[in-house]
C-alpha cells in the first residue's frame, strides 16, 4: 500500500518531481531506498533536459550579415565593377545612384551587347545610363519591338545613338495598340490619325524620339493645332511620314509665335494651312529675324510692298531662307532679258520660285520663247509660272500641238493644266477660258490624295 502511494507520484511530468520528500510518508527502510533511486533518476533526466535546452548550437542557425555588413559588400561590388567600366573607356560618373549589376560578369554582358549592336565606348559615354538596362528584361525585347514595327535592324546603331532611351521603354502586348506605355500609345495615335503602317519603320528611323513622346501633352495638342488652322489630320499624317521631326516642334514655345508673325507679315488666315504644308519647317525655325530681313531685302530690290512679301509667303514660304545673293542674280536676269523693274516686281510676286530656279535652264526656256513662240514679254509677266515647266516634256510638245492646229491662246491655256486635260482640249472647237486654274500654287488637297503608288519611303523600308 505504501509502495502503490509512492507510485502514484510519477505521473507528474518531470518538472514537478521533487525528490525532498517528508520521511514520515514512508516506513521501511526498502521502501525508501526505492523512491530514493527513482527520484534522483529523475532529477538527473531533468537536469539534462534543462542543460540542452541552454546551449545553442551555431551551425544550427543562419548567422545573418549586419546591414553595414551588407552596405560595405554592396560598396566592394560597385568598386568592382567600376573599375571595369574604366578599364574599358567609359567613365562612370554619372553612374552614381544608378541601379547597376553587382557582378562584373553581368555588367560585362551588357557592354558585350552593346558593342554587338555598333555602339562603342565613346556613344556609351555619350549616355552611360544605358548601361543600367537589363540584356534579357530590356534591350532585346525593344529592339524585337522595334523590328516588329519596320525599324530594319541595319538601322539600330543610328537609331540608338540618337535615341538610347529607348532602351528603357516598356512594351505593349499588341504592336502598338496597347493603351499603357509611351511607346505603344505614340505609334497608336499615329497610324489613328492616318500615318500608313508600312510607314512606321521609316518614320522612327528617322525620328525616334516620337517614342517618348506624350501623346496626351505633345502629339495630340499639336495634330488638333494645325487642325484648327485648317489642316485636316489625314494631311498632318502625311506631313510626318514625310518629315516625322516637325513632331519636336514646342507648340507653345515656337510654332504658335510663328504663326502669329506671318499673321502681322500679311499672310491671310486662309493661307495658313497652304503655308505650313508647302513648308512645314517655318513652324520650327527662328521665323521673327528672318521675316524682318527678308522683307526690306526685297523691298529694296524689287520694291515689293508689305501686302505683296505676305503674297510671296503664300505662295512660297521657302522664300524665307532664300540667299540675298540668289536673289540678286536672279533679279539681275530677268532685267537681262529686258523686264522693268516694274515688270519684275509683278513676276516675283505672282511667282516667287523664279527666285530659286536654275539660271541656265531658265535661259533655255526664255531663249526659246523669244525665239521659237514668238510671243510679247507681257505674255511672261502675266503667266510667270512660264519658266517652271520643263521644256523638253511640256512646253515645245503642248506649243507643237497648238501650232498644228492654229490655235491662239494664252500661256496659261496651254500649261496650267495636266498632261490629260490638255489632250482633252485639243478635241475642243473652241477655248473654254472658264476652265483655267487661277495659278499652279501648291494646293493642301495634293496631300489628300489616295496612294497610287509606292513611296520611296516605302522602297526603303519595305
């Protein structure tokens, strides 16, 4: 009985043993000397377990590095591959800051691309931010973009030189046709307007920074711009095909003031989009010296009126950047040939590109007038545009025509026409004047018309 008392206290777990038990609880000498064996087995069990549980073992635990541990490897890193960027060439000064590969291996991929596509050390230089673009997560996939849109990969090198930012973009899912990402809207919003797609590759080729551009704050404010001055976006779309880098032009910065200076040189609001589509580089170009110059010059020299340089503006803008010295020899020549002064000032302003034609071919065709067609000076006053057609492939054929059949007309009768509507008005009985055009001026509606044939741009990039 006693025994079965003395048992009945290990259930306990072996915390709770405690071996100091009262001596009058057991009587027999045997009896405690069982319990006395017991307990200090116990107690040595228990003494064990709290010895394990305060020794650590190190090799059972992942010793963590201290963050100026990690700072001070980060620094060794970057030293690292630093010293290899110098040892190649490029200076890494304004690498400072960049996320940039933590292994010279890495970084040494990098330039090894970069090299592959023909940019050397010194374009590096040129933008060393280049070098915190990833091989896989950056540069392939634009430059697979780029392939996609008809940038021909023999024209990459070019293309980042001028434009390595691109290497940062993102990539749509779909050609263009994403709605995030500058890259994707900029191309979308252009073919939206009308810009062909086969005409794409051409058009970042020549100007890729239309890839960072803002569609919201760039593009768009300056498409519906011309838009408002009368040019439809279809005819802005074919302007950027053909000169994709008016699209740089500042809106507020250059071209709105310069279409508020050829308003106050007396072009007519009506003129406008004519102006600008003949002559898309007058929004661009430091416009204010060059009017004020331009504009005494020739009134100097022919003695044109202010109303009269606003005529000449319309019908050729380009008269702007015209040389002094051009226009002197062209002046002196039409005096050669026995105009007035008078005479040549009305000339000019009914066509000003007398004043960029080719001398020698314009004394061809003024010898073969006096000549061959036996006509009076007026006749050239009234239709100045005379000196602009070929001579072999217009003028002696159309002239050989009429002589034939003993009709008497005008210059412009017989030139202001197509090559089809004249034939159609050899088959006439008589001379319908009300059918012809008022001048052979640049008309917006040329860049209206449907493609019928393939561009050069389109021979280039196909």
């Amino acid at each position: 009985m006693k025994v079965a008392r003395c048992a009945s206290l290990s259930r306990p777990s072996l915390l709770l043993v405690h071996c100091d038990l009262p001596a009058f609880a057991f009587h027999g000498s045997k009896s405690v000397s069982i319990l006395s064996s017991s307990c200090m087995k116990r107690c040595r069990l228990g003494d064990k377990y709290k010895s394990e549980r305060n020794e650590v073992n190190p090799s059972s635990f992942y010793t963590h590095p201290s963050l100026l541990e990690l700072k001070n490897e980060r620094i060794a890193n970057r030293a690292r591959v630093y010293d290899f960027l110098k040892g190649i060439g490029v200076v890494p000064d304004e690498l400072d800051g960049l996320e940039l590969p933590v292994t010279v291996e890495v970084m040494r991929e990098r330039v090894d691309f970069l090299h592959k596509l023909g940019l050397t050390v010194e374009d590096i230089n040129n933008y060393p931010l280049v070098l915190g673009c990833s091989v896989k997560k950056n540069m392939v996939p634009v430059l697979d973009f780029l392939g996609k849109l008809g940038v021909r990969k023999s024209t990459f090198t070019e293309f980042l030189r001028r434009y390595p930012q691109v290497l940062h973009a993102s990539i749509p899912e779909v050609l263009g046709f994403k709605l995030e990402g500058t890259m994707s809207t900029s191309v979308a919003y252009l073919v939206g307007i009308g810009v062909a797609r086969r005409e794409i590759g051409g058009v970042l080729t020549r100007y890729p920074e239309i890839l960072g551009m803002r569609v919201g704050r760039v593009i768009k404010p300056f498409v519906e711009y011309l838009g408002s001055l009368g040019i439809p976006s279809l005819a802005v779309a074919r302007l950027v095909e053909k000169r994709p880098h008016i699209l740089g032009f500042g809106l507020n910065e250059r071209v709105k003031p310069n279409i508020k200076l050829l308003l106050e040189c007396n072009v007519r609001q009506k003129s406008l989009a004519n102006v600008i589509a003949q002559y898309p580089e007058i929004m661009g170009i430091d416009l204010e010296s060059k009017l004020l110059s331009k504009r005494s010059f020739l009134n100097s020299v022919v003695e044109t009126s202010p109303e009269e340089f606003g005529k000449i503006l319309e019908k050729m803008p380009q008269s702007v950047v015209l040389s002094d010295k051009a226009i002197v020899r062209h002046v002196e020549f039409l005096k050669e040939c026995g105009f007035s002064v008078e005479q040549v000032r009305k000339m000019v302003v009914g066509c000003p590109q007398l004043l960029a034609l080719n001398i020698d071919i314009m004394k061809l065709s003024f010898d073969f007038f006096k000549s061959a067609m036996g006509r009076p000076l007026d006749d050239l006053v009234a239709f100045p545009a005379y000196f602009t057609y070929g001579l072999e492939s217009t003028v002696k054929p159309r002239r050989k025509m009429i002589a034939q059949k003993g009709i008497k007309c005008s210059l412009a009768w017989l030139l202001n026409c197509s090559d089809d509507k004249f034939e159609d008005r050899m088959n006439y009985d008589s001379i319908d004047l009300e059918e012809m055009e008022e001048d052979s001026s640049f008309h917006l509606d040329s860049l209206m018309k449907p493609r019928t044939q393939v561009s050069d741009i389109d021979d280039e990039y196909a």
